[in-house]
C-alpha cells in the first residue's frame, strides 16, 4: 500500500515551514510591538502591580513588612522573598517607579523563551524548531501581559524551568541533583513553579532510580530548611516570616466554580496543543518531559481554582506545550498533508489568546495618569496617609499607603483570619488623609462591586466620615469597567472646600 500523502521536496518544506513561521511571527509581533508602550506607562495595569511595589517601599522605609496586621500598617507580601530583596534594591524611594520591576519581568521572559527554544532544539535536533518554539510562546497573549508587567512570574518560572532542563539534560547521571538550586530559587522567588521538582521526583520514582530520588528529595528539603532558617532567624529576624506564609498565603480558599472556569480556558487555549504534545510523546518515549507535562498542565488548573489566581497560572503550561507542539510539527512537514493540519491547529491554537485581549496603554491614558499624579501631589502632603486599592498610584505621588493589597486584606477579614477591625477604625477616626475609589460609593448599586474590595463597616465608615469632592478621569489599564472613575474622598471635619479640588 503506498501513502497517498504527498511527499514534499526539501525546498517544498522550506516554504511550508516558513509559512509556519510567518504565522508565529504575525501573531508574536502582535504581543512584541506592544512591549514600548507596557514599559513606558508609568501608571498600574489592572494586575494589582501597585501592590508590590507598595511593599518593597515599605521594606526599603525600614517597615517589618512580614509582622501581622496592626492599626498602623498591613503588608501582604504573598511572594517569594527574593523577589522583594531583589526589587527593593532596584527602585528608587524617592521616585518609585514600575519600570525596573518590569525590566527584570522581561529579563526573565525572555530568558523562558530561550529555554523554550533550547527544549525544542533537544527534542527535535533542529535549530528552525528553536526559532518556532520561541515564537509560539511569545504569541500567547497573557505570556506578554505578565512578562512586562512587575510582577514575578517569568524570573521564578525562568529559574524552575532552568532546573528542569538541568535534570533533563543529565537524567542518567549525578550531575541531575545540580537541578535542585535554580529550582530552590524559584521557588524563594515565587512559591507557584512546583512543577519541576515534583516531575524530576516522579521520574526518578517511575525509572526506579530510588536512591537518587532520595538525594534529589533531600536536596530539596535541607536547602529548603536552610533558606527559611535564613529567612526566618537573619533578614527578616524578628518578624513573623514563616508564620505569615503559613496564615496569610495559604488563607485564599478555592472554589468549584473557578475550577471549572479553569478547565474551560485550558480547553480554549492548550486542546489542540495538548493532543499534540501526547501524540509526539507517543511515538517518542520521553518519560521525563512526559512527567512534567502532565504534572504542569494539572496544576494549572487546579492552582486557578484558588480565588485571586489569573491567568498567570497557566503560563507553565504555554512554555512546556511550545517545544513540544514544534518538535510534532517538525516530523509532520515533508508530510504536506499533515504538515497543513498541523500548521492549520497552530492557528487555532494562538488566536484565542488574542481575541479578547486588551489593548496597550494610548496616549491619554499617560495623560490621565498624569492627572491623578499631580492631583493628588498638589492637593497633599508627602507621607499622608492615603487608602485605597490602587496603592501604586497612591505611593508614586508621595503618599503613605498602609494597607499595601486591600482586597487580600479584607478577604482575610471575611475568613476571620484577621480579627480586628483596624481599617474600620481608622476610618472611623479620619486617620486617612485620602481615599480613592474606583466607583462612585453614593450611587452604585452592584453588590459585587460594593464588596469587591470593601467590606459593609467600612463603607459605612466612609459615608459616616468622609466626602467625595471630585472624580478624575481613569486610564483604561486601571479599570475593570468602562465607566470607572476615580473618586476621592477626604474627611469631613478637614475637607477643603469642593471648588478648591
């Protein structure tokens, strides 16, 4: 029986692969060309960046950011803390900035994409594989959305990736135990990437290579003690450290209904990637890469059940499935037939992600932005004491924000973690100078809203004490609705008079 499939020349399957390329690069450009705009903005995209930039000022100011909550100050640092030595040293108090935490996000996004390309070239031990692997994972929109954000996803994932690729490279060798420290500095630099140590672990269990699963394990667990010893008893001496991770991180419940929406978007966006991988992992047995793929892929939507979880979790899966797409695609081109299938699910592939995505930063939204910057500088002091949920935009006018993530804050109120009401108090006696709101508190009748991210005591507290005095136009990246605004309040006993503001 012959292949009724025809068999392309080798410069037929240059052109076809080039297609291929053409195809990753228009939809990869599309995130890139964004890039200048998403680092120049000065103001927060709606990814709660104001947050830790907020906290690394607090720990550059000397505050004990891991001490449990009081009247004077709530700090949520739920990240590793290297991600805030590292950040607290990169930005400048007196002038704080997101552009620094967003260069080293694109220092580790595109470190992802050079290990993403280097996995693509092993498995398929072809350089133009490299390049389409790269250009795959640069096409996922939310890839771009927090790898030029602050936030610390792409550096952590970089380092776990680093190690998986280290015990890939020398599975039947000692050198594999080597993988634990980038690992280890992931994990302190987000405790999200768990993937990696537990595919290394379950390969070496299902290769029977106990002993060497035993010293991986161990390598793990002592560096692990050693660095929360260090942690604990040397540079956060005195605080609550460990007690905070173990209370406050771990606080968050998961929810049923954001499981499921986590098996839809994983559906939406990795289906077609995802059957391919298995099919490639089919006919070429790799049981390593095979472990961290289906550890990955669970995790992903398990971990975005937990309510506060974005679309960041899911960033794992985008790296791994990549390589692994290419390296099917590769086999699949002298077959011109299925090389066009291949090349036709590639498309499905990526344009969901960009279907819905929002657009970059205009120009008035720098000019809104700096609206609200000289607003809020002129109208006061350096160091007030300022509420709200955009903290970032609070602290880059000079302003002092003692609750650096609102809505956690009050999640954990809601849960009983945290019992005393000192918001609520503080509000109660006008200890804010400042409140700035995304909505108008008088008028809005959306329950959902009202609560996202405060409780009913303390907007009782802010109509009892407070009054709004005027609303300021809201960049678009700020808001989760189109008729955001933002609204500050001051103290009814001090307020100024409204045609002053």
């Amino acid at each position: 029986m012959t292949n009724s499939n025809p068999i392309l020349r080798p410069s037929e399957q240059f052109w076809l692969f080039a297609l291929g390329v053409v195809l990753t690069g228009c939809f990869a450009w599309g995130n890139i060309a964004s890039w200048s705009a998403k680092l120049r903005y000065p103001g927060e995209e709606n990814l709660a960046e104001g947050v830790p930039l907020t906290e690394m000022l607090h720990y550059r100011a000397g505050v004990r950011i891991y001490d449990p909550p009081s009247r004077q100050k709530f700090d949520t640092p739920s990240y590793g803390p290297l991600y805030y030595l590292l950040g607290a040293r990169l930005i400048d108090p007196e002038r704080p900035a997101y552009l620094p935490l967003r260069l080293l996000s694109l220092a580790g996004t595109l470190g992802c994409v050079a290990a993403s390309a280097l996995l693509a070239l092993w498995l398929s031990g072809s350089k133009r594989a490299a390049l389409v692997a790269a250009l795959i994972f640069l096409s996922y929109r939310f890839v771009t959305l927090y790898g030029i954000s602050d936030r610390c996803d792409l550096v952590a994932l970089l380092f776990c990736f680093s190690g998986f690729l280290i015990a890939y490279r020398f599975q039947d060798s000692p050198k594999l135990l080597w993988a634990a420290l980038p690992i280890l500095l992931g994990l302190f630099y987000k405790q999200q990437f768990v993937a990696a140590p537990l595919a290394v672990l379950l390969f070496l269990l299902l290769g029977k290579q106990y002993r060497r699963m035993v010293q991986f394990g161990a390598l793990l667990g002592a560096g692990g003690l050693v660095l929360l010893g260090f942690f604990e008893f040397v540079v956060f001496r005195g605080q609550a450290f460990l007690r905070h991770f173990l209370l406050y991180v771990g606080a968050l419940p998961f929810s049923l209904h954001r499981l499921g929406l986590g098996a839809f978007i994983f559906v939406v966006w990795f289906a077609f990637p995802m059957v391919v991988a298995i099919e490639f992992l089919r006919r070429h047995s790799n049981r390593l890469v095979a472990c961290y793929l289906g550890v990955a892929l669970f995790l992903s939507i398990v971990m975005f059940a937990k309510e506060g979880s974005d679309a960041n979790y899911f960033i794992e899966s985008a790296l791994i499935l990549s390589p692994l797409f290419v390296a099917f695609l590769i086999e699949r081109v002298p077959d011109f037939t299925r090389g066009s299938e291949v090349l036709f699910l590639l498309i499905l592939t990526l344009l969901p992600s960009h279907l819905f995505a929002e657009s970059p930063p205009e120009p008035q939204d720098f000019i809104r932005d700096q609206a609200i910057q000289t607003f809020l500088r002129r109208r006061f002091p350096p160091h007030t004491l300022a509420f709200g949920y955009y903290t970032g935009d609070l602290v880059r006018a000079g302003l002092d924000a003692p609750v650096s993530a609102l809505w956690v804050y009050n999640g954990l109120v809601r849960r009983g973690v945290i019992a005393s009401p000192d918001v609520v108090s503080m509000l109660e006696s006008r200890s804010f100078a400042v409140v700035v709101l995304n909505f108008d508190l008088e008028r809005e009748q959306n329950p959902s809203w009202l609560n996202y991210y405060l409780t009913e005591l303390q907007r009782n507290a802010l109509l009892a004490n407070y009054e709004p005095v005027t609303n300021l136009e809201m960049p678009e990246p700020e808001k989760f609705r189109a008729t955001d605004r933002f609204y500050i309040w001051v103290p009814k006993s001090t307020s100024h008079n409204k045609s002053e503001f």
